[in-house]
C-alpha cells in the first residue's frame, strides 16, 4: 500500500519548525502525501515551533470541532523592550530604564502572570491573521491603517514562571508555561506582562506541546514524514479518519438508524448523554465514522432522544 493512499483521510500531527508559515507546512505537506485536500486547525505564528495538527480529505470537515481545543505552550519573554509585533521578529517601540530592568524581580511577573490567568478580557496584536472587514489586522497594520482592537473573553487555565529570571548579560528572560482556550495569543500575555512589570517585553520563544487531546510527543516533522511516505510505511503522528477523537459524545448506530444518518435523516437514539443543541459523533457497527449530528430533542427523563446528522461522511 502506497503512502498517498494511507493518508487520504485523517489528522497528521506536525512538529513545526521555525520560520515558516502554517500555510508553508500544509503546501509541503500536500506535495509529500499526494492529498491536495489538506488543511489545519489553528495557527502557529512564523517563529513559533511545535504541534500543529494537520487535516486531510474527509478530516477538512471537523476543522471547526478541532479548532476549539485547549492549547498548552512553553515559552520565553523578555523584559524591557517593546514591539510592535510583540515578538522578536518586530521593531522596537519602547525601551524601559535600565534602571528598571534591573530591579526587575521574579515575584513582580508571577503576579503580572496571576493578573491575566481565569477568564480575562483578550485582544489579538497588531500584527496578526485574525480577519476584520474582510482584511487581515497585519495587512492593515503594514499599511500604517488603524488597527481595531476588539476583545474578547478567554480562558487562562495556567500561566506561570518555569524557573527564574535568566540575566546573562543581556536583558532579562523568564521561560513560562500557557495552558489556554483557542482564541488566546501568547504574544499578547507577553506585552501586557511587560506592561504591568514596567518594563515593556515581548515573546522570544514559543512552542505548542498540546492541542486539545493531541500532544508534541507524537508528532513528526515534515522531514519525517517525507522518509514514511518515500518508504510506503504509515508515519508517525498520522491518526486515521475512524479514530479521530472529538470533545463530545459518541453514538453507535444500527443498521436501520445507519441508513437514515446518510441520507441525513433524523435517528431516535437511547442512553443518550448530552443536552439539546449538543454535538454528537456517530460511528457504525464496524466503528467507522459516519457522522456528526446534534441532539435536536430530548425524551423524557430516561435517556432517550432524536439526533440530527449534520455533517455526513457515509
């Protein structure tokens, strides 16, 4: 079996290396796999490193379900110099005292850290891809336009020092740990740390350990994957269609309820867990994936409710 045909369908999971765009890694990841229907659930910015989940074929279609997940981030800041990016790779736009700088002490960015951890109020930087009127805020920003800067809610889980501040010689840095809902940009905590501390900084490293279920562990790079498919072996960090994780559910149809779901006819299912409006993966008999419905109605007390295939793939 060729490698092109093993990877039709389902979740490849990435080591990204530095310098180059998401969209850099699923252009060479469709030339290796033969799978022009290659996409990915969530960004990492150029100088970023780490997991990065890639979807093929039938998989573009979860896209929305895997894009939520959870992240889990180690990184660096460093202290007393601001950018416009708020990374390295940005101009400078302050430069705190030396004085400052020097004065600067652990316990001052853990509770900066503690400051922005819980449910906080998040606005993306400047320069990013996120999209308003129709235009990406760094388009604008290259363009010397006014940049909106809309917030939103996110949720921290966990942001805290790993170790101490490092001055070796040069400006201060403090490796840190970001557990956080999707939507959250470890470039933004990064400047508004440097704020709170008084000295300005900005994101020197980031790299992403985990994505909802997914971890960097089982990645591969993209070198990697090359040798697999070249030798006709499954690579590491493939994860097949049928087997794809989702954050809800799971039903188990019959033969009867099987033919309804792919003419995406509404199914009457017991020992329903779940609400109206939730999600639900449903698989066949074999175990193999066949739809994404939502629970449309809820009977009684017992268990018992009618679900609405709403992405089907059988």
């Amino acid at each position: 079996m060729s490698g092109r045909t093993k990877l039709e369908d389902g979740l490849l999971l990435i080591d990204k290396a530095a310098g180059g765009t998401s969209h850099d890694m699923v252009q060479r990841a469709r030339r290796i796999t033969g799978q022009k229907k290659t996409g990915h659930s969530g960004t990492l910015d150029p100088d970023a490193t780490g997991l990065l989940v890639l979807t093929l074929g039938r998989a573009t279609r979860l896209t929305r379900f895997l894009i939520r997940a959870p992240k889990v981030y180690e990184g660096e800041v460093t202290f007393g110099v601001a950018t416009d990016t708020y990374d390295a790779s940005g101009t400078p736009t302050a430069e705190a005292d030396p004085a400052a700088v020097a004065a600067l002490e652990l316990d001052d960015v853990r509770a900066a850290m503690a400051g922005l951890s819980g449910e906080i109020e998040h606005a993306p930087p400047p320069y990013s891809a996120k999209k308003v009127g129709g235009k990406k805020l760094y388009e604008l920003a290259r363009e010397g336009k006014e940049v909106p800067r809309e917030t939103k809610r996110v949720t921290v889980f966990e942001l805290a020092p790993l170790g101490g501040l490092e001055r070796d010689g040069g400006a201060p840095r403090l490796r840190f740990r970001l557990a956080c809902s999707s939507g959250t940009y470890a470039r933004t905590l990064a400047h508004e740390i440097g704020e709170t501390v008084g000295t300005g900084g900005h994101l020197s490293a980031l790299r992403r350990l985990k994505v909802g279920p997914f971890a960097l562990a089982d990645a591969a790079t993209l070198d990697e994957l090359e040798t697999a498919v070249a030798a006709g072996e499954t690579p590491r960090g493939w994860v097949p269609f049928d087997t794809i994780p989702l954050p809800f559910g799971e039903i188990t149809a019959d033969a009867q309820q099987e033919e309804r779901v792919a003419h995406g006819q509404t199914v009457l299912v017991r020992d329903l867990a779940g609400d109206e409006g939730d999600w639900v993966k449903l698989v066949d008999r074999r175990g193999q994936f066949i739809a994404v419905g939502t629970i449309v109605e809820r009977i009684g007390t017992g268990g018992v409710g009618i679900v609405q295939p709403r992405v089907v793939f059988k």
